[in-house]
C-alpha cells in the first residue's frame, strides 16, 4: 500500500503553487531516474495537496487568448491574476 503525504499549503496565488507541484514532480522524476541505476530502490514519495488560490482565471494548451473576455486591466482592477498553463 503506497503511504500518501498530505500538505496544506494554504492560500497561494496560481504561479506559485504550481511551481510547488512542479519543484515535487522533479523530485520524484530524479528518484525515479536514480533508481535505474540502483539495486535497491529508493520509494518515490507521493502527495496530496491542498491549496486555495485568489481569484484567477487559466488558460490551458489548448485554449485561446480570445476566450479571455477580459482585459488585462479589467483583471487588475477586479483583482483576478491570469496563468497560462501546459495543462489540456
């Protein structure tokens, strides 16, 4: 049975938690490269994180700026940040 870490992370703006998720995914792929090479293995850690983010509107990889009925001013003054992703 895999062990999972909980973490609250608390309230993050977008960018910075996924940096968080990003800097752990690296983690776990160097483990994973590492154990190629070992005899014994090393456990790849595995998380779940909780997080509550500002207002913010994402754009994935497969949208586009057109959709985004807003301004960047408008989103300043409103208070939404805006993130472009690499998620579908």
């Amino acid at each position: 049975m895999k062990k999972i870490q909980l973490q609250d992370i608390g309230l993050k703006n977008y960018k910075d938690a996924w940096q968080t998720q990003n800097e752990l995914f690296q983690e776990i792929i160097a483990i994973k490269l590492e154990n190629r090479d070992r005899e014994e293995q090393k456990t790849t850690p595995n998380y779940f994180l909780f997080t509550e983010h500002p207002h913010v509107y994402t754009l994935g990889k497969s949208g586009n700026l057109n959709n985004l009925l807003l301004s960047e001013k408008q989103l300043k003054e409103k208070g939404i940040s805006f993130f472009k992703s690499n998620r579908g």
